[in-house]
C-alpha cells in the first residue's frame, strides 16, 4: 500500500486553518499512499475541488469564518459523494451527534491517534470506490435495458419470472421460435453470459419498469 | 434608589390612608355613643319635667273639685293654702270666690281661656325668672297656682350633674325661656364641631313648654388619645412589615447574585477551556501526526530518514508551540495583586454571612450550623476573598453531609486565634477525605465529584496563600473532615 501516489490514486481533501496541523496530517496521511490536497480555507476548498475524483474528505469543525459543520451541510445539499471525516478539539455529544445526522462518515477527537485517522480513511476511500462502481454498473445497466424492445422487455420479464419459452410463448401469444429469437437478441444487448448474470444485473429494473408501466397496461 | 423610594411612597400612603380610616371610624364611634347618651339623657330631662307639671293639672282639678269650704271662707285656714308646704314649687294658691273678680286682669284673661278649653291655662308668665300661673275655671270657685320652675326639677332623679354637664336644658315658650341646666358657657362652646338638639313639648297639654337640650362637641372632645394609639400602631405595624419584606427581598437578591455569580463563574470557565482545548489540540495535533508519521517513515524499508528527520523538526516546533500557549494562559488567568485590598475583617462577620447565604441549602439537607467562636477575632484580609473562602467551605462540607443519614448531620464551625494567626475551621462529621485524595485535594482541576470542576478548593488555596495565609484538610479521629483556614491577625487588635 506505500506506492507512490499517482494521478489515479484516491485524493483526501484536507481542511484545516491550521498549517502545521495541514503538515503533520499530510505527511501521516501520505504514509499510506494516499493522496493529499491541503486547504486551508474552507471557502476556496468549497469552490475548487474536484467533485468526480475517488477519495474523503477530512474536515475540521473549528475554523474561522465558517465552522466544520456549515461546510458539511453544504457538501450533504451539493450531492457530493465524497464521505466526509470531522475533526474536532474538544468534541461534545451533541456536537457528535449533530455531525452523523448531518452525514458525516467519522467523527474523530484531536489530537487523532495514526490508527484511527488512516483506518477511517482507508474505510472511507474504499467504500467510495465500491459506491462509484456500483453507479457506474448501474448506469451501464440501465443505458443496455433502455436499448431492448417493448416485447424483448416483457419476455425479459417473463424470463426473471422462471417461466420457460413454451410458457412465455403461451402467455404473449408468440410462437416458442419467436420467443426464442427475442431471447438471443435480449441476451446480445444486455451483454449477458448466463442467464444467473442476466437475472442478477435486471430483475431489479425489471421490477421497476414493471411498477410504472404496469398500472397502464391493465387498464 | 428611585425604585425603591417609589415603593416606600406606596407604604407612606397606604400607612397614611390606613390611619385616617381608623381615625375618622374612631371619631364617629365616640360621636355616635356621645349622640346617644344625650338623647338618653334629655329623654329621661323630658320624661322627669313632664311627671312635675301634669301634678300641676292634677292638683288645680282636686281643688275644682272639691270647692272651698263654706263655713271657712276667712282664708286664713283654707285647706288649699297648705300645698305651698307639702310643694315647694307651689309659690301660692289664689282663689276667685264667686261673684269676685281676680285682682290680677291676666288672670281674668286666663280664666276665660280655661273655660272655653275646657283645662288650665297659662295666667302670667315670667320664665326667665322661672315663674308662672296655671288657672283653672271651675264653678263657683276658681283656683291658680304660681309655680317656680326652679323648684319644680326633681335634682334627686336628675340624669347628669347639673353644674358640670355640657348639656344645655331650657324650657321655652312664647319667646321666653327658662334655664333650668346651663350647660357649658356660651362663650366656651365650640363654634366648629357637631351639635346635637332635642325639642319636645311637656306632656301636659296646660302647660305646653317645649324641651330643648342641646350639646356641642368641638373638636377637641374627639378621642384624640385613642386616634393617636392607633396612628402609632398603624404605623408601628406598617414599619416592621416594611422592614420584614426589605428583609427578605435583600435576602432573595443575595441568593440569585449568589447563584448567578457561580452561573457566571462555571460559564467562564467552560469558555476557558473550551478555548484552551483548541488553542493545545492544534500543535499536539500536529507532534503526534509528525512523530507518528516518522515512525511510519521509519518503518519503512529502506527508511526514509529525511522526510522523517523534518517530521521530528516539526513536532518539536509544535511542541514549543503548546508550551507558549500553556505560558500565555498562565499569564492571563493569573490573579492581579490584590494585598491592596487587605483590611481589617472580623472572622466572626464573615463565618455569619457565609451561613446566612447559605441558610436555605443548610436547610435543604436538615443541617443546623453551630458556630463556636469565644473570642473577638480581627483578621488582615480581603473581604470578599476571605468570604469566597468560607462560602466554598461550607459548601463543600454540606456536599459531603448529604452521604450521612440526615439526622446524624453535624456541621460545627470555629473562630478562635493564636500568637499571630487567626483560624476558622469547618468540620462535618461527613464520610472525610479518602486517604489517596488528601495529597491531591487542593490541585486544580482534581475533583472527587462527577460534576465538579475541581477548581473550587484549589481557589480557596491560592486566595489564601495570597493574603499570607494557609488553607489545609485533615480528618478528624473521630470521622468527617476539618477544614482550616490560617489568616494573619489584624496588628494591634485582638
């Protein structure tokens, strides 16, 4: 884990008003491979980071100008993904608890102890990767369903069902052969290998389609 | 000021008002029972003159009725002439015989009268002198009495003591008018007061005088006396709760300043720290990620001796740097010298006021308080250090009573001196010191309580090391912890 950070590894953003609090906790933090941006204003920080890279952001509740847990509230209502870890000084329950509602990831007391800082870290970046690549399938997911036709979408349906190609051809009224052909080209587009891939990646937007075109089509 | 002159204008006139109402019910009760005494009185004058005169009526018809006796007409011995004796106020008796006429023409006049009412009548009339004529025509002889009024008041049945009763009774009739009790003088008689007048004819149709008594009472008859004794309570009863609710308002407010100061106090102190936490945590902050960092570095293989030799430089750079701030604190916190305050103060005052604010948390726990002080103690201090000193001792001892059934507790305090120390000393008979606490007890920041800040005790300590003095604890062989305050004496007093 101590190689060399690259432009592709996960970047923390570090907060704090204080530089030799910014040095120290930058040097700790690159122990472990991760890169580390300083801010020193949390205003500057606000407007300039970057929202798409992987990484955490490491927050410290008492500046000047504006506290820790304003700049948290303002990353929660801007969508930002990055999970956030605050450090405070004298760190009170309420103040705590206060931080978790508002989506904090930790919460950690200073001065912060090397094990627990790089831990919350390293659980922190790798829980972001893992939520990132599960978007990313999921859109990719979902850009391949858009692709299928209205009837490869109910057989798909019928296929996540456990229904056989007799049945499905019963039930839509199509020969077994036509069903079969919609089954290959379903197979094609989704990119699936197995029918177990298939129904792990699309019942769920099956299911979902099922909710909002179904009502319809009873009617 | 302002505020409580304002309360003090409401006391005067509500003690004002409260005064006149009582004096002016006074007076009209002694008005009223004066009113109904004299109309007594001159009721009974009425009833008494009446009975005198309708004997005058009885005794012309007797004489009517019987007619003089024929063979006695010499008049010498006519039986008549004897009631001037038996009657004092029977002056004389005349007759008119028939076919005579009255040597007097008025009582001519007063015969005809007579005859056509059918009853006496009035013949002459000198009331002023107190004399008058009754006739009474009868056939053939008629009779008249002169009568003196003065004779005819019956003293013995009197209701009031005639020479010395303020009450004016007169007999009036035609413009004329006999005094028959003088009253007071006219000239004595107030012109500004109440008068009381009683007017009533006599109950005798022949002789129809009208009663007047009247009274005057002038301002200086009212109960001044007893108007005087309630004033005085009134006001004597209006100062002492004026003084009781002063009382327990100064009282209320030494509470809340009490209790507000120690709000104060703990606020302070909690920004205190709060600011302190941070100004420390940032450079600790930074050594411990600094050395942390050059551990990691070192660790590694091959170590990475320059990033990590420049981690050290900058942890001990840190490090400094939480000392200063430790130095600045210091520097603020400290107290300004305060031995210009040093006075004068009687141990004795200052063990009192202590308890007297702390009464109701005494009373809170069923802790009564026993002050042992023998001799006059004058100790060299600062007043309201000395005081702080005291209150938080008390305190902490009432603290430590409320482990001891309540009715076990015992919080004794002494004032006594010696060569040149003075000494206060608190003892509860509470659970006493732990043994491992007794060295730390007085470090700041060291508190056996949950809640405590551990800052009171470590106070009391340099507040009196600051006026030359000690604080110490120890625990009584006989259980509970001693308290005790060592002060110098004020020089050249006891």
């Amino acid at each position: 884990m101590s190689a060399a950070p690259d432009t592709l590894s996960p970047t923390v953003h570090l907060i704090d008003d204080d530089q030799a609090v910014r040095d120290g906790l930058g040097l700790l933090i690159g122990t472990v491979g991760l890169r580390v941006q300083p801010w020193s204003d949390p205003q500057a920080f606000l407007g300039n980071f970057d929202r798409e890279g992987i990484g955490a952001i490491v927050l410290d509740v008492r500046m000047p100008g504006i506290s820790g847990l304003s700049v948290l509230d303002t990353l929660v209502a801007q969508g930002v993904d990055q999970p956030v870890i605050m450090l405070t000084g004298h760190g009170t329950v309420d103040m705590c608890r206060r931080a978790f509602k508002a989506g904090a990831a930790e919460f950690l007391e200073k001065p912060v102890n090397d094990e627990a800082l790089l831990e919350a870290l390293q659980n922190a970046v790798r829980q972001h990767v893992r939520s990132r690549q599960r978007n990313e399938a999921d859109r990719a997911a979902r850009e391949r369903y858009a692709q299928l036709s209205e009837r490869e979408r109910e057989v798909l349906g019928l296929i996540v069902e456990g229904l056989t190609n007799k049945e499905i051809g019963r039930a839509l009224g199509l020969s077994p052969r036509t069903v079969e052909t919609h089954r290959a080209n379903l197979f094609a587009k989704l990119q699936a290998p197995s029918l177990a891939q298939l129904i792990r990646h699309y019942a769920a937007l099956v299911d979902a389609d099922d909710g909002t075109a179904g009502g319809g089509g009873t009617a | 000021m302002w505020q409580s002159w304002q309360r003090l204008k409401w006391w005067v006139s509500g003690g004002i008002l409260l005064s006149l109402a009582g004096a002016v019910l006074l007076a009209r009760l002694s008005l009223d029972e004066q009113r109904a005494l004299f109309e007594t009185d001159a009721r009974i004058v009425h009833r008494l003159l009446s009975q005198q005169v309708v004997q005058h009526d009885a005794m012309l018809a007797t004489l009517a009725l019987l007619q003089p006796v024929p063979d006695s007409s010499s008049g010498a011995s006519s039986p008549e002439q004897r009631l001037p004796v038996l009657y004092p106020q029977i002056l004389s008796v005349q007759r008119r015989d028939p076919e005579q006429r009255w040597s007097d023409p008025l009582l001519t006049q007063a015969e005809t009268r007579s005859r056509q009412v059918r009853r006496a009548a009035l013949g002459a009339l000198d009331l002023p002198a107190g004399r008058y004529q009754l006739v009474l025509a009868a056939t053939p002889t008629s009779y008249a009495l002169t009568i003196d009024a003065r004779a005819m008041v019956p003293w013995s049945e009197w209701p009031m003591q005639a020479d010395t009763s303020p009450v004016r009774v007169t007999l009036e009739h035609d413009g004329q008018q006999y005094v028959v009790q003088p009253g007071a003088a006219l000239d004595d008689r107030p012109s500004r007061g109440w008068h009381f007048a009683f007017h009533k004819l006599l109950a005798a149709e022949s002789q129809p005088f009208d009663v007047v008594a009247t009274l005057s009472v002038g301002w200086g008859q009212l109960p001044w006396g007893l108007m005087l004794i309630w004033v005085l309570g009134v006001t004597a009863l209006l100062a002492t709760l004026h003084h009781l609710q002063r009382q327990r308002s100064a009282r209320r407010r030494a509470e809340e300043l009490l209790r507000l100061g120690q709000v104060a106090r703990l606020n302070t102190l909690g920004e205190l720290a709060a600011g302190m936490a941070h100004e420390l945590n940032q450079p600790l902050t930074a050594v411990l990620a600094n050395t942390q960092a050059a551990q990691r570095l070192l660790n590694e293989d091959p170590p990475e001796l320059a990033t990590a030799r420049n981690a050290m430089l900058q942890a001990a750079a840190q490090a400094r740097r939480a000392a200063e701030v430790v130095g600045r604190l210091r520097q603020t916190v400290e107290r300004p010298d305060r031995s210009g305050q040093h006075q004068p103060v009687a141990a004795v005052e200052a063990v009192r006021r202590a308890l007297y604010l702390l009464e109701p948390e005494c009373q809170r726990r069923d802790v009564a308080p026993v002050l042992d002080a023998p001799q006059a103690v004058t100790l060299l201090a600062d007043p309201v250090a000395l005081d702080q000193i005291v209150h938080n001792l008390i305190l902490n001892a009432l603290q430590a009573l409320e482990q001891v059934p309540a009715a076990q507790r015992q919080l004794k305090l002494t004032v006594s001196a010696q060569q040149r120390r003075g000494e206060i000393t608190v003892a509860d008979n509470g659970p006493g010191i732990p043994p491992e606490v007794l060295p730390r007890l007085f470090e700041p920041f060291f508190s056996t309580r949950k809640d405590g800040l551990g800052l009171g005790l470590s106070l009391c300590e340099s507040l009196a090391n600051g006026m030359g003095g000690s604080l110490d604890a120890t625990n009584a062989p006989e259980g509970g912890a001693v308290f005790r305050l060592q002060l110098p004496l004020a020089e050249g007093l006891p």
